[in-house]
C-alpha cells in the first residue's frame, strides 16, 4: 500500500499549488491513497465548505483537519456531517450524551482491495483547547474498533515532541504510521520502532515561499519589535511555494518505508 500524505494546504495559492502537483505525484510515486489536512486551506483558521468540495475534487482520500476546524463551524458543520464525508476532524474533542460535534475522528477508505484506517487526534499541551487524553482515546478506541483494516495511521496534532515518541511506545506493533502536526517545521526524526511503526513527528506544509509559514515578513515588523500583538499579519502573496510530503509504504500492516520529499516550484 502506497500513501502520499501532506499537511497544512494553506490559503487559496497553495490549494492551487497542490493542484499545479498532485497529478505530478501521482505519475511518480502511483499511491494508492493521498491524505491531505485542509485545516488551514481557507485562511489561517477554518475551511469553508466551497473550499473542501474544491479540494476533494483532487483525487484525495482522506482529509484530515485540527484545532481550528470548528472556528467557522457554521460553513463546515454540513459538509463535516455527510456520511460519505472525506473530511474528518480530531476524535478526542469533548464530547458528552447532550452535545456530539458533527462527523467523527477517523475513516476507512478502500481501494486496490486495501483498507486503510485514518485517526485524526489531538493533544492540548500548549494548545487552546482542553480534550479527552488522546493517549486513553485512541487506546480505547483501538480495542474497541471492530471493522477490518490493513493498515492504521494516525496524523497526531500536538505541539511538543515527547508526545509524539510516547504515543509511537503506546502504539507499535498497533499502528502502521505516527506522524504529527502543528509544529510547522518538518523534522528528521523519521524512524522505526521494534521494526513495525514508523513515526516522524512534524511533516511541514504546503507554504508560500519565502514567508514566515505564510505571513508576509514585514507585516510582522511591529509586532516582532514590540510584543504588542494586535496588528495585522498579512498573507504573502508570493507565487513561489514549498511543498513538504511524505510518501509512506505499507506491507502485511507494517510500515517498510518513508520518504520525505520536497519540491520548489512557482504558479507562474
Ligand atoms: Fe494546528
């Protein structure tokens, strides 16, 4: 089973960079399946519906999203919601019998006769969100999951890195692949543990380049040089982009291979 897996779209130039190198991609590495975190593919927080229906048109299977996917909730909850959703959202949100959030934290999606498992989790460590311990969820969850897969991978949204290694301990031999975001900085840890689970702890984005992820450098100026943080950051508008992937193969449920892989290009 081969997979590409990208993180964080950004913003209307980098869906259509995305665009401009999916068909790419697919040429070269032939995956079966392409997962994609859309979380930021409107703007810096939020996906809108428009914006998703876009992106899913682009021969991608499972879109995963984070801690801003319910800012804008009132364009996202419907098409969260659709059965046959592609978009899921971090399964460990709060939760309880008088509130469910729309649509859930993980999808199976079948193809080339193979079934793989996508988990969406998240922590709060130095987030602004307090959810379930996703170490106790997705434990919970794996014991109780009951369909038939042949591969798992989990796109852990965390900020600090000892998470990432602990949940890898906690999972190896139950998952196929760990790899995490939010940090914004792809890291060279790619490993393997007890030869079955690789992990690499931040897999970077789709990003307008150069930029300070995607703010235009000057805009930051006054805020850098006064900590007052009330100014605007604005987009950089650069036609030049980083595409930061990973492409993942997976045999007999265990991970064999990972590969990141980045390309420079332009829009124009
Ligand atoms: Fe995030």
């Amino acid at each position: 089973m081969k997979i590409l897996v990208f993180w964080d779209v950004y913003w209307r130039i980098w869906r259509k960079a995305l665009e401009k190198e999916l068909p790419l991609l697919k040429q070269k590495y032939n995956p079966d399946f392409v997962i994609v975190n859309i979380e930021n593919a409107t703007w810096w927080r939020w996906p809108i519906e428009s914006h998703a229906i876009e992106l899913e048109k682009l021969w991608i299977d499972v879109m995963t999203s984070w801690d801003h996917i319910f800012d804008n909730e009132e364009k996202i909850k419907d098409f969260l919601d659709k059965q046959d959703s592609k978009l899921i959202r971090p399964m460990n949100f709060y939760e309880s019998d008088d509130f469910i959030l729309p649509w859930k934290g993980y999808k199976i999606v079948e193809k080339n006769s193979e079934k793989l498992l996508v988990i969406n989790l998240m922590s709060e460590t130095f987030m602004k969100f307090n959810v379930f311990n996703p170490f106790i969820e997705i434990q919970e969850f794996l014991k109780n999951f009951k369909q038939d897969y042949d591969a798992v991978i989990v796109d852990f949204h965390k900020e600090v890195s000892s998470e990432a290694y602990w949940l890898w301990y906690l999972l190896d031999w139950k998952v196929s692949l760990i790899y995490g975001t939010h940090t914004h900085m792809q890291t060279n840890d790619e490993n393997i543990l007890d030869n079955w689970t690789w992990i690499i702890s931040d897999v970077w984005m789709v990003w307008p380049f150069p930029s300070v992820i995607w703010a235009e450098f000057s805009s930051l100026k006054k805020r850098f040089l006064t900590w007052i943080w009330k100014w605007k950051i604005e987009q950089s508008l650069n036609n030049k982009y980083v595409v930061n992937w990973l492409f993942v193969e997976i045999k007999d449920w265990k991970c064999i291979d990972i590969e990141k892989i980045r390309v420079r290009n332009s829009l124009v």
